[in-house]
C-alpha cells in the first residue's frame, strides 16, 4: 500500500513503475466519499434560536425609523382642467400655469428633496427602455449628427437629419417647472423660495422607473438656513407635460431622509409583522416538538 | 419512430452505407472465387467490423444532430433563431447562445472520446491478422498469404490454428484430425467453457492428409475447391445452419450435393482448440456473421428519470406557451386601455400605415388592429423571456453528475476485489440513478451466483459419514504420486481405513474412479488433467484419485486406474455403461477386472444417481443393508440441509451367465428400430435391481463470497431475484436453496415443466390458485419454470399467467433457458411492470439480457470478456452488488432527485419574476434582469451549488444504507422525485418568485437613498431608485436565497459545499460589481447598460435591510415547515440519523442489529429439495466412448504413449475403425467433449 502511495506521488518516476501497480483504487477521503462533513440535524433545537435571534432588534429599530422621516405630497394634477385641456408641444413655452396650496405640518430640516411623482406611467414599457442610443449618448460630437439607433424609431430623425439624443426617452423628459411659495396663515402673503440654495440633480440619463407609478428626484434644498418652517404653502407649475389623456397622474412631493433613506412604511410594518409571526410559529413548534419528546 | 428512421437514413448516409436492404432469402457462395468472375460473393458484406459511430468527417454533423434531436437542444436552437428577429427579440441571442454552446460543448467533446475508444477497439480487431488461400496471390512453396481480417470476403479459403479465433463464420473443409474433427470453444458466443466438436465433411476432409503433412502446407486440392455453397441467409440462430455443397469432386464427374448442418460450422467469435489447423471457407462475414447478428442492436439505454424529465420538458413547454397566452391577452388589453393613449410619450409601432391609409379622417383605422398584430409579436417575446423556465442547462449538468457519481463508483475501495485485482466499473455513465430503482434482478447462476467450481467436501460409506473433521488429510504420505495439491478433504479417518483395505471404502472409491465419462489428458509433466463434460463429475474423478484410485486412461473397452493402496494399476473391462438420462437420473458401468495375470474377474455392476431412483433399487434383505439406507438417508439429509449436492453410490455382482443373457437382449433393444428407448430403459430396469448401497458423496458447488448474505440483504430492499440458468432443474433448485433464495419458510414451491402451452397455462392457472387461496403477505412462494415450459409461458396468450404467478412469488428460477430466452423473460417484466431491471451474468449467454434489461450488470470474470463488453456495469464479484445498488446506487438516486427538484425550483423561481413584472410593464415582454444576469444565472451562479448537492450529498452513511436496505425503497417507489414533487417544487418557486418580486417591489416604489455618512459627495442622497436598482435587488435576492435554498437542501456539508455555495453568492456580488463599473462601461457601452448600479446601490441600507427581509420571509417559513415534519413525519433516513445522533450524544455505544454475513442458512430436512444427480452433461456419452470415436487415434499423442509406456501399461488393442456417425442428442449443441484422447 504504501508503496503504491509512493508511486503516485512520485510523478516523474517511471512508467514502468505505475504499470506494476495494482488496479486498487486511491484511498483518498474525496475518492472514497468520506470527506469530513457536518451533518447538520434539524431540530427544534437547532433551529429556533436562530429565528428567535434575527428578530427583536430589527422589529424595534427599522420601524422606528422608517416611520421616522417626514414627507409631503400633493397632487396638482386635478387643477389642469381649470386652466387648459390641451397638450402642448414640447420645448415649447409653458401653455399654462396652474396653482396649488399645500400645507406643512412639521418643520422639514434641509436637506429636503423635491420630487415629482407619476402614476400610470409606463417608463418599464420594453420599448419604452429601449428606445435610446447607448453609443449615442457616450459619443462624439461628429458621430451624432450622423447617426442614430434603429430602436430610437420613430425619434430618430426628423427628415434625414438625426435627433440627438434620440428615442422615447429622451423625448419624454419630464418638463413640467415649479415653484414653491409660502404664504401667511390667510394664505394671501407668499415668498418664493430662494434659488440659489435649490440644487439641480444631475439626471442619470438610463434610470428609469422600475413600475408605473414612480417619482424622481426634482430638485434639492440644501442650504442649512432653507428648513422648511410648518405652514401653508403654494405651488405654482408651469404645466407642460401631459398625462391626464392615459389617466396619469402628477404629484409633487417634498421629503427628508435618514440614515435608512425617504419613509418607508412598508419596510418597518413588514418587519415588524414578519418578526410577530415567526414568534408565533416558534412557539408552536417548540410546543409540538415538546410533545413529540415526550411521547418517545 | 420516425425519428429513428430518419436517423438511421442519416447514418446511413454519412458512413456511405451500400443502400443494400436484407432481403435476401438464400445465399449462395463460390469458394475461391476470389479472382473469378462469380459476382455473387462480391454482393456479401466483407469482413471489417464496426461499432463505432463516428468518422472524422461525419463526427460533427452526426454529433450535433443527435444533440439537437433532444428536445431541450432543438427549443433552445429554435428560441436563438426567435431572439435574432428584432421585432419580438425581447433578449439579445447572446443569452441563449452562451449557455448552449458550453452545454453542447461539454457533450460532443464526451462523446467524441467516447467514440475514439470504439475506433480503437475497432482497429485491433480488423487488423488481426490470419492465413488465406489467395489463388490470385499464391506461389509455389507458399499457398497461403497472410491477410487481415477486415479483407476477408465470403469464398475464401482461410486457415485457422489452434488456439486462434475464428475470422468469420466458416464452413470446416478439412482439419489436422485424421477424423476431420475440430473442436471449439464457444465461451465468448454462448458462455458455454466446455469445447464442442465440429466436423468437416468427408469428402472435403479427404482434401487434406494430417499424415504426410502434419502442418497443413500442401493445401494444392484446397486451392483447387471449387464447390458451390447454398445456405439459408445471415440469421442470429448460433445452434442452426442448413446448407448444402454441391461439388464436382474426384471421384466423379458428376457433380455431388452434400448437406451441410451446424456440426460442419465454426462460428466467429469461438475459438479453436485441441486440433493443429483447420480449413473452412468463408459463409458469412463481419456483419453478417452469427455474432453480430446476435450482438443486436444497442439501444440507447434511457433511465425512467430521463423519461419523466423529457416529459416535464414538455409540460413545462405547455406551461410556457400557457404563460405567454396569458400575457399576449394582457398586452392586448393593456395596449387597448392604455397604450393607446400613452402614444404621446410611447408610439405604437405598426400604426403607420394604418394612420396614413386613413389619414386622420372621420374614418377612424380599424380598431384593434395593431393591438393585435403587437400582442401576436408579443407572445413570441414572452416565450423568449421566460425560456429559463426549460433549465438549459439541466441535461449538462445531469451528465457531469452521473459522470461523476460513475468515478465515485470506479473509485471505490470497497468494490474492489484484490483476488482479480479488479474494481467494479462504470461503463456506462448514464444510468446511475436507476441503481437506485432496481426492483427485478436477473440473474445468471455459474460464475455470478456459484464459482462454477466442485469440491467433494463430504461422504457417506456404509453409514459412516466422512469429511466432518477438523484437520485435513495427509494426502502427502498415503498418495505423494498422483494427489492433487488443492484438493482437501478434513477427515483422516477416511485414509486410514483405505489404508487398512476396508472393503467398502474401497468399493466406493474404485466406483467413483469407474463410473464416469471424463477423458484423461497428460500434461508434459506426467500429469493427469481430467476433463469432465461436468464440474460435478470432475470433482468426484478427482476425489477418487486423490484417495488413492487414479483413472488413469479408457479405451471402449478398458478402463486402467491405479490403486495407490496396493501400488499397483489395475485394468477393467468395459462390458457396459448404461448412460445417463434425465428420467433415469442414474448411470451405470458393467467392468470385470483383469487380473495382472490375464484371469477375469466377478461381473460388477456400479451405479451412481440421485438418492430417489438409486433407493429404490436396493437390496433390502439383510439387517445390514437396511441399516446402511437408514444411516445413509440421515446422512443424505444432512448434507442438502448444508446446501452440498449429493449422490447415492451402489453396486452388484452380477452372475456371467445371466449378464451374457441381458447382455444379448441389451444388444437386441440397441439395434432395435421401433421403440428402442423403451426397449433400453426395460433391459437397464433389469439389471439395476437388488443393488447393495455403498454410500452418498457430498460435492459443494461453491458459491461466490457473500452470495447468501448478498441476496438476504437485497431481498429486504425490496428487490425481487430471478434466476435465469442453464443449468437442469434440480441443480437450479438445489443452488436456490444453498444461496438463499428459496428458503424453507417458503410455503410453496412450485415447478412448472410442462411441455405444451396448454399442460403450462393449466400448471400456472393451477399455481396461481393456490397464491390466492393462501394469500397473505407472510406467505412467500418459489416458483421454478424449466426452459421448455418458459418457453411456452412467453407464448402472448400464456405470459399473462405467467407474470400473475412469478410476481406473486419471492424467488423465480428458471433453468435450461437458451439466451434468448433469458433476454425474453427480462423483456417481458420490462415491458408489463414499470420497474426497474436489472440483469447480471458473466458469460456471453447473459449479453442478449444484459443488455435487454434497463441495467445490465457484467462479472468480469474468467468466461470471457463478452458480458462485461455488453454490461453498463462491471464488477469484480456478485456480493458487490450489494454495495453497488444499496450504497451507490441509493446515493445516486438520492442526489439526482435533490439536484432536479432544486434545479428546476432555482429556474421556475428566476424566470416567474417576469411573468410578475409582466402585470406592472404592460405586458411588454420588458425583463426584470440585466441580460448577463440572464446569460450567466445558470452557468455560474447557481451551477456548482447544486453539482455540488448532486454529486457530495448523502443522506445516510454507506454503512446505514447496508444495514437498512429498507432505505432503498425510496427509490422503487420514486418517492424523491415524482409529478408531485415537481409540482410541489413549482409551487414553492411561485411563493418564491412573488416574495422576490413583490417584497422588493413594494419597498422600492417609494424608496429613496440615504444621506452618505461622512461624505460630501452626497450625489445619491435623496434619489429614487430606478429600474437598474430594483433589477439588481431582485436579482440579489435572487442569487442568495437560491443559494441558501441549496444550502438548506444539502445534508452532508463538505468543505467544498461550503466553498461553493458561499463562493457563488461572493462570485455574483464580486461579477456585479466589476461589470457594472464604469471602466467596463467605458470600454464596452452597448455590452453593459446597467453602469453605476453597483456603487449606487452599495451604501443604501434599504437595499440591504430589503434583501434581509426578503431572506427572512423566505428562509423561516421554509425551515419551520422543514422542522414541522421532521417532528411529525420524520422519514426513515431522519429516523436513523436522529437516532445515530442520540447514541453520539450519549456516548454509548448500542449495539446496531447487524445482519448476519455468514451465509448458508442451516435449514431442518424437513422440506429438502431431494438429492440432484447434478450432472449437466446429456445422454450419449456412452456410446461415442464406446464407439470408439473418441478415443481413437492420434498423431500429437505420442508423448502421452511414451508416458504410459513408461508407467508399465499394457494398452487395449486398437479398437476397430469406427464407421459409427456422431450423432448429436437431440435436445441440444452439447456435444461437450473435452477432447484428449487416448491412443491404441
């Protein structure tokens, strides 16, 4: 035997050597299957702790703090038919501009977020996502004006001459404009925001939604002196962009984050009732396993 | 089948097959006609063989289209095909073609290999080389020309030497026997080892002269032969040939026709022995030849899991186009209610030309049109997006793993036999998991069940038993000269009273020396080698001679042995042998001593038979005789209760004159015409009477190691055995008994022997009565079936009754069944029961079931190589099949299961999340994932976690899977992987895929990055996550709980389970993040869409606190259901590991039930089989010895007469020229002559 380990360790040996050897196969615990393992046994035993361990922090802390931020929405959508019913073209000047009150409970420190919100809006749509340029978007100057990608169509060029950049989502670039005013408890005195202290996002060119009903960052209010106080306050929007006519909808919001990011209830509320359950059925099945021992 | 049809027409085609259709009727064959205008021979195939299915040039094409005739490879050829039209491409083909060039890859490449070995084995068989008589190539000292085999035709002359193999099927012309005789050995066509004799015809014998050319040189007539053969066309019957010669021979002018049978045959694939050279032309050739028409064809052997994956192919199939039905009406729905007035943002694409015929006017374009031109393109795109349902690469995978388990197997130490220096091997990879199913075993008994090797183990003389000692004989001292060196015997009473000349003990030993028809040959060395027709009557020849009576030679009317008590040889006349027959079950000689003086002896008569019909034919009129039939029969019981086989010994003295007198009306009833059988037995009546009994012997028919315990353990497996033997009925009987498979508890066994369908259908109906009546699961029954009522039994109107009753029973043995025979029974289990066979044998009979079975199982032994050729596996011993099926066999079926039912939860939980998706994009066939993440999913993620689970995983150790064959059952009742589990894992990857989706869905809709800790570059803060984020949530969430999934699946975690489960979930995040980076990005922009994702997502908890959550909800849930019934319905492998982990934890070790190894139940005489006059040999042994054809004379045996010379022997004189033909016994080919013969 240990001649024949020998010779299988000695690679450069010769071959007249291996010939010899007896066909008995290796004894290595891989060829023999007797590698070393754990076998673990599930028992109640084994188990529960570990259901019960994941559980308490996460119940207590992430719905804390997910129910923690503040934020405002508002729907101005309703308010279009007031002030015009048709769509307008883009890039054109505003056609209308609707206005819209809104009340802040709570003071929102900076930095507050602005968004604007769609609902049945399909951006998922797969020709939807498709409908742009990569090696457009990425190029040269001199190689876009010659070209642009099949799957633009029907954005791809108006005549012979190519859109840059071309395709449904670039031309579907939300265009609508606000602005946020404060007004006095009568709601009749308002002060504009300050510009100088909103920041525009840099718009990641290929993040579009994942479902229909979406919002996107707008702008940011940064400064520290920008806290928005509780109090009534009025939106104006320069009404651009259509989506009453697919039974859309358009929401402005305005929210702060933590360290978890924007609220989000269903986080912490899923937590919390998934940690409940799992004590419910660990209990049970302590109770069951218990019975079951006893009887043996 | 027309895709077998149509494959063979492509083979065909490749390999430049002559379009020749077999539908000749009648073959007729010009010999020597090599440079003759006699095209006829020209039409017959040639003698090149091949089994290999491959050419160089054929290889690819061939290769590629048995692949693509799987139905998985063919849906995903035409799903690439689907992906390269841009309109419904809803994934790039690159998706499909990365993982299905890797999953062909890996097949072509092994079966390229494969094939290569074929062409090897191939060429080493064309290129052997053998002597012909080429009248176009011939000189004048050298006839004959050396040619290789493969150039071989029909017509030629060939030479075949002792000791070759036959080229090809041949007519014998003339051999180097004085006789014409020749004799071969047929173990490689019909496993039968003992040598047959074949005769050439006269007339073409006289072609030849042995005498004056002893090497077979002068062959000038031969080169001359023109004779014209007509016989039947190449057919797969070996024991049949008729044909005739029709030549214009010397003597006369006219030309003769000479029938021509099987005797004058030698058939390729048998090899010639005991004569210097033989002559034969060529009749039939390579493919034509018995041998490979009897090869048959090889089917592909599919295993029941195969078939049930093939049809859940096609349900999944069912289910996809269902799905895409589904999600087509969606679309169509979506884009009436909503796309199309979502046309501002999102054009519909085949409104054009409806918009422009119309143009806008009152007249609106047809409603609906483009819907449903878009939702029909729609369908496509969904079949095409959710394609992942059909794992592509499931059947890879399931090949690496059985490819695996098959060296786990090749590996085993345990299966090694160090006595061959042979481990069990699996020659074919594809069947493992069926080891595991196994519910009929057939098979073979000589060389599988027993060694095929008799010793004389006990005896009986005059009511003393002998051989139940301890110590063994000192043969040295009594018998130096003449004992056998592995002969033992463990009683040394018995030499003693030899050696002080006891009567009986002489009588006994003097009978067994006499009474046989074995042939003496002398080695070189002076030694005698017997050669039996029957190990049994061997062993006993041999016992004789090693106690000191040596048969020393025979001629037809002496019989020399040499009494090593008084030293001396002493010569025997021959007056008769009254021949064995299977009524008689005895056998008789009549000898008459020759003094050394030339004074003759008492008449003695001296029988041997099987207990029953030699005790009825005693003297019962002494005090002493009956107390010898009373001890004997004790005796008798005992050893049958010891599994032995036994013989009654007795003689008579018989008065001159009366022998004169039957000797006469003997004579008369030989010669008679009508009814001389009647007539024989009468005139045998007459003088096997009043015979006084001598004893019984005791002849161990040796079974392989562990073959009792072997069949005990696999009966508790559930598996049923059924014995297929050449061998006659009552050694059948008796083997079944010594190996345990009938037992004593056994309430019934029942023999069917009936010799017509009628008397077999009444037998059967008749048995089956009995079952019912006495039917109770307790109650076990034997059924033993001879091969002449099988035979009827596989009649279509009787195998009814048949299987009714041989399913019912333990323990079927067949016995004197043909091959096809044995491949018969084992086609009709196969065919009427949905179970598993599996066939067992080591000689070449057993390959037509071997490989007819679902598994065919080969010995490799010392009877050739043919069955392990044939076999799927091979190993060393049968007692390994125990660990072959039980332990490897288990585990394969235990881990292929696992591995399917998680292979296709991991592809159902990917690819249902689009199908989800579906109800939020519109039916739009837009796809959740990022393309490599669909590319790659199933070649890198989440492949070696499962290869891992499919080729580590065990359940319970080897030794519990032994010591629990109950274990096994699982595997007969598919228990681990049927429809229901399918389902069930279906069902669980829709649970799976909506808390994937749904879960993550709802946090993201609303979800927004986080401020960066300590970071002004706070880009991220505050933005909402995109499509991009939520695919590679999901994805991750994906990845890891499928990961987790196999984890929790696996039972036995190696290090390298470890290593490849946590390894694929690193591999995923590690691949992610390098593909989504922006230099990736930089240098491929079109390849990798998905930039930034990565970093985006990497320091926001909500993604990470997401794909917690959405383990958490899957995992516990998962877990408590798996401890839920493990507390409430454990299974039987928990049961043993629980209660193995007990006895761990307390530290005390119980004692496990252990089975008793030993084998050979010691069962009480109460129901014992009788005694079996075991010979296998058939009647007319006699009358060639007495003839005188077989002991007649010969050139080579020179030596043996100087030998005998020189030990002082008068030699008989030469018996008379024997005109006597040899006449073959009806029944059979066995003519099992092992041929030395003595000389005058």
């Amino acid at each position: 035997m240990s001649d024949g380990v020998r010779n299988r360790n000695n690679t450069g040996g010769s071959g007249s050597k291996s010939s010899i050897r007896s066909k008995k196969p290796d004894n290595s615990a891989f060829n023999q299957q007797r590698l070393l393992a754990w076998q673990p046994v599930l028992t109640a035993k084994s188990v529960l702790p570990f259901t019960f361990t994941t559980h308490p922090p996460t119940l207590a802390d992430i719905t804390d703090v997910s129910a923690d931020e503040k934020s405002c929405k508002t729907i101005y959508d309703e308010l279009i038919d007031t002030f015009s019913s048709g769509t307008a073209p883009n890039g054109n000047p505003p056609t209308c501009i609707c206005k819209q009150n809104f009340e802040i409970e709570e003071t929102m420190n900076t930095p507050i977020f602005a968004y604007y919100r769609l609902t049945n809006y399909y951006q998922n749509h797969r020709r939807y996502v498709k409908s742009r340029d990569d090696t457009q978007l990425l190029a040269e100057k001199s190689y876009i004006c010659t070209e642009a990608d099949g799957d633009c169509s029907p954005y791809d060029k108006i005549g012979e001459r190519p859109i840059a950049p071309c395709g449904a989502i670039a031309n579907s670039l939300f265009n609508d404009t606000f602005f946020i005013r404060r007004c006095g408890d009568a709601g009749v005195q308002c002060t504009a925001l300050q510009p100088d202290n909103i920041i525009d996002p840099t718009d990641a060119n290929g993040f579009n939604a994942a479902f229909p009903t979406f919002r996107k960052l707008y702008r940011k209010i940064q400064d520290n002196g920008a806290d928005l106080q509780p109090g009534n306050y009025e939106l104006l929007t320069y009404y651009n962009y259509p989506v009453h006519r697919f039974g859309g909808g358009k929401f402005f919001v305005l929210a702060t984050t933590s360290w978890i990011g924007g609220k989000n209830l269903f986080l912490g509320w899923t937590y919390a009732i998934v940690g409940g359950i799992c004590l419910i059925v660990m209990l049970f099945l302590l109770c069951i396993s218990r019975r079951n021992h006893n009887r043996d | 089948m027309p895709e077998n049809a149509m494959s063979s027409f492509l083979f065909k085609l490749l390999k430049g097959h002559k379009g020749k259709e077999s539908t000749e009727t009648q073959r007729t064959i010009y010999a020597n006609a090599r440079c003759g205008n006699k095209h006829e021979n020209f039409k017959h195939a040639h003698n090149k063989i091949r089994t290999s299915k491959y050419t160089i040039i054929s290889y690819l094409p061939i290769n590629l289209y048995e692949q693509f005739t799987r139905l998985a490879n063919a849906y995903f050829a035409i799903l690439i095909i689907l992906q390269c039209i841009p309109v419904i491409s809803s994934l790039e083909p690159i998706t499909t073609i990365i993982p299905l060039v890797i999953v062909l890859g890996i097949t072509a490449v092994k079966d390229g290999l494969d094939d290569l070995n074929r062409h090897r084995s191939d060429r080493s068989v064309n290129n052997r080389i053998v002597e012909v008589l080429d009248p176009t190539n011939m000189t004048e000292e050298n006839l004959l020309t050396k040619e290789k085999w493969m150039n071989i035709r029909t017509g030629d002359i060939i030479k075949i030497k002792q000791d070759e193999s036959v080229t090809a099927d041949v007519l014998l012309l003339s051999t180097s026997d004085p006789h014409h005789l020749a004799y071969i050995e047929t173990a490689e066509l019909d496993g039968e080892t003992n040598l047959k004799v074949r005769n050439a015809i006269q007339a073409t014998g006289n072609l030849m002269d042995p005498e004056t050319d002893p090497d077979g040189l002068s062959c000038y007539k031969l080169a001359a032969f023109d004779g014209k053969i007509l016989c039947e066309p190449p057919n797969n019957r070996l024991d049949h040939f008729v044909g005739t010669l029709s030549w214009r021979n010397d003597s006369g002018r006219q030309e003769k026709r000479f029938p021509l049978s099987n005797d004058n045959i030698l058939l390729r694939g048998t090899t010639m022995r005991n004569v210097d050279w033989a002559f034969g032309v060529v009749i039939f050739a390579g493919p034509d030849t018995k041998l490979m028409q009897n090869a048959g064809k090889t089917y592909f052997k599919r295993t029941s899991v195969d078939n049930f994956l093939n049809r859940l192919v096609v349900y999944i199939g069912g289910g996809l186009i269902m799905l895409a039905v589904v999600s087509m009406v969606g679309h169509i729905i979506f884009e009436m209610y909503h796309g199309d007035h979502f046309q501002a943002f999102l054009p519909w694409e085949f409104i054009d030309e409806c918009e422009r015929k119309t143009n806008m006017t009152q007249d609106p374009c047809e409603k609906g049109i483009p819907e449903l031109i878009s939702g029909s393109l729609i369908f496509w795109s969904y079949i095409i997006v959710l394609n992942t349902l059909v794992p592509i690469s499931l059947y890879v995978s399931v090949e690496i793993i059985r490819l695996g388990q098959s060296y786990f197997i090749n590996w085993d130490r345990q299966m090694y036999s160090p006595l061959k220096d042979q481990c069990a091997e699996a020659r074919k990879t594809t069947l493992n998991e069926e080891l595991g199913q196994v519910q009929y075993i057939f098979s073979d008994k000589t060389g599988t069940l027993t060694q095929n090797i008799m010793q004389f183990k006990m005896c009986s003389i005059s009511g003393l038993v002998y051989g139940n000692q301890s110590e063994p004989c000192d043969f040295d001292t009594f018998n130096p000269r003449w004992y056998d060196h592995e002969f033992t015997f463990n009683d040394n009473r018995l030499l003693a009273a030899l050696s002080q000349k006891h009567q009986k003990e002489k009588e006994f030993f003097t009978l067994l020396a006499l009474n046989h028809t074995v042939m003496p040959e002398y080695k070189d060395d002076g030694n005698i080698v017997y050669q039996a027709q029957s190990p049994d009557e061997g062993a006993l020849v041999k016992a004789a001679r090693c106690f000191g009576f040596v048969f020393r030679s025979r001629s037809p009317d002496t019989i020399t042995i040499y009494d090593a008590t008084q030293d001396q040889n002493i010569i025997f006349e021959l007056l008769q042998i009254l021949d064995f027959d299977n009524v008689r079950k005895r056998m008789s000689v009549i000898v008459r001593k020759i003094e050394p003086d030339g004074t003759k002896g008492k008449i003695m008569l001296y029988c041997k038979g099987a207990d029953m019909t030699v005790m009825e034919r005693l003297r019962e009129t002494t005090d002493e005789d009956l107390d010898v039939i009373e001890q004997t029969k004790v005796h008798l019981d005992e050893f049958s209760a010891e599994g032995l086989r036994t013989l009654c010994l007795a003689y008579r003295e018989i008065d001159e004159e009366w022998f004169d007198k039957w000797n006469q009306k003997f004579t008369d009833a030989a010669c008679s015409i009508d009814n001389r059988e009647e007539k024989l037995c009468a005139s045998y009546e007459e003088i096997e009477q009043q015979m006084i009994l001598l004893g019984a012997t005791a002849v161990e028919d040796k079974l392989q190691e562990d073959v009792p315990a072997t069949i005990a353990n696999l009966g508790r497996a559930g598996i049923k055995l059924w014995v297929l033997t050449g061998d006659k009925l009552e050694t059948a009987i008796n083997i079944g008994y010594s190996c345990n498979l009938l037992t004593d508890d056994m309430l019934d066994v029942f023999i069917v022997d009936g010799e017509s369908s009628l008397e077999v259908k009444r037998e059967l109906l008749r048995n089956f009565e009995t079952l019912c009546q006495k039917c109770h699961p307790d109650n076990d029954y034997g059924l033993v079936i001879t091969g002449h009522a099988l035979g009827h039994a596989l009649e279509p109107d009787v195998e009814h009754d048949l299987l009714k009753v041989a399913l019912k029973c333990k323990a079927v043995i067949c016995c004197r069944v043909t091959p096809l025979q044995k491949a018969k029974v084992v086609q009709l289990v196969k065919r009427t029961q949905a179970a598993v066979t599996l066939a067992i044998g080591d000689g070449a009979n057993d390959v037509s079931m071997i490989k007819e079975a679902h598994i065919g199982v080969g010995i490799s032994g010392e009877e050739g190589t043919q069955a392990v050729l044939a076999s799927d596996y091979s190993i060393a011993q049968f007692k390994y099949l125990e660990r072959l099926l039980l332990v490897h066999g288990r585990w394969s079926y235990f881990r292929m299961c696992r591995f399917l039912d998680y292979f296709f939860y991991k592809n159902f939980a990917f690819t249902l999340i689009h199908f989800w998706f579906a109800f939020l994009c519109g039916f739009s066939a837009a796809n959740v994932y990022d393309q490599w993440m669909i590319t790659i999913y199933n070649v890198f993620f989440t492949s070696f976690p499962p290869l891992c689970l499919g080729l580590l995983d065990k359940d319970v150790n080897d030794k519990m899977c032994i010591l629990n064959p109950s274990l096994y059952r699982l595997g007969q009742a598919q228990k681990l992987f049927n429809l229901r589990i399918f389902l069930y894992s279906v069902l669980r990857a829709v649970i799976t895929s909506l808390i994937l989706f749904f879960v993550p869905m709802c946090i993201f809709m609303e979800a927004t990055g986080n401020e960066k800790w300590g970071m002004t570059d706070n880009d991220s803060d505050g933005m909402t996550f995109g499509r991009q984020a939520f695919a590679f949530l999901v994805a991750t969430c994906l990845v890891v709980i499928v990961n987790l999934q196999v984890a929790l699946d696996t039972a036995y975690w190696t290090l390298i389970n470890h290593f490849f489960i946590w390894g694929s979930i690193l591999l995923y995040f590690a691949l992610h993040f390098f593909m989504y980076s922006n230099g990736v990005y930089a240098l491929f922009p079109w390849m990798f869409p998905f930039v930034g994702v990565g970093r985006f997502v990497i320091d926001k908890p909500v993604f990470w606190l997401t794909l917690l959550l959405t383990i958490i909800i899957y995992v516990i849930p998962v877990l408590a259901f798996r401890l839920y019934k493990s507390i409430t319905k454990p299974t039987d492998a928990e049961k043993i590991r629980e209660q193995r982990y007990k006895q761990k934890r307390r530290k005390q070790k119980k004692p496990i039930s252990y089975i008793s190894r030993r084998g050979g139940s010691q069962r009480p005489g109460t129901q014992r089989p009788g005694s079996s006059y075991a010979f296998s040999h058939q009647r007319g042994f006699a009358d060639l010895i007495m003839s005188g054809r077989m002991t007649s004379k010969r050139r080579r045996s020179r030596s043996t007469i100087n030998h005998l010379a020189r030990a002082g022997l008068s030699l008989p004189s030469s018996p008379k020229q024997t005109t006597v033909t040899f006449q073959e016994p009806q029944e059979s080919d066995a003519n099992h002559i092992r041929g030395e013969r003595l000389v005058e």
